[in-house]
C-alpha cells in the first residue's frame, strides 16, 4: 500500500499542459519524494507508478529510467 507521502508527491508531481494533459516526470516525483525524506532511485519511482497509478500511461520518448507518465482520458481510454 502506498504511503500517504508517497501519493503527496505524486499529486506535487503533476504537470498539466495548455492543452490540459496531465503527465508526470519521474524526475519530478523523485525531488518531491525527496522533501519528505523518501529516497527513490528513478527506477524505484518508475516501478511505484506502474503498480499504484494505473490510470497514468509511460508516454516517454527516450530510453531509460528518466521517463513520463501521462494521464489516460477517463472518457474512452486514450489520450
């Protein structure tokens, strides 16, 4: 189960676009987890994503640990 930080900075993390996309860079999510006090590695925040934050899908154009999730359209299922 998630810790209620956790989820703190995961919501901290949130970028919306103009165009009102919501995504999530796992660089971000790190240096919010860091302000309280959890150390991740990119790679450990990446696995929390996927296990906790289904509605979110990795829309990252480069390989590595340094992805981005962005929000599914609840509507249909894309984005």
């Amino acid at each position: 189960m998630a810790r209620y930080d956790d989820i703190a900075a995961y919501r901290e993390s949130i970028r919306i676009s103009s165009q009102g996309r919501r995504t999530v860079a796992t660089v971000d999510f790190v240096q919010n987890l860091a302000k309280f006090n959890h150390h991740f590695t990119l790679r450990q925040a990446n696995e929390w994503i996927e296990i906790y934050q289904c509605s979110f899908k990795d829309v990252s154009t480069e390989a590595g640990d340094r992805r981005t999730f962005q929000l599914l359209n609840p509507n249909n299922g894309e984005f």
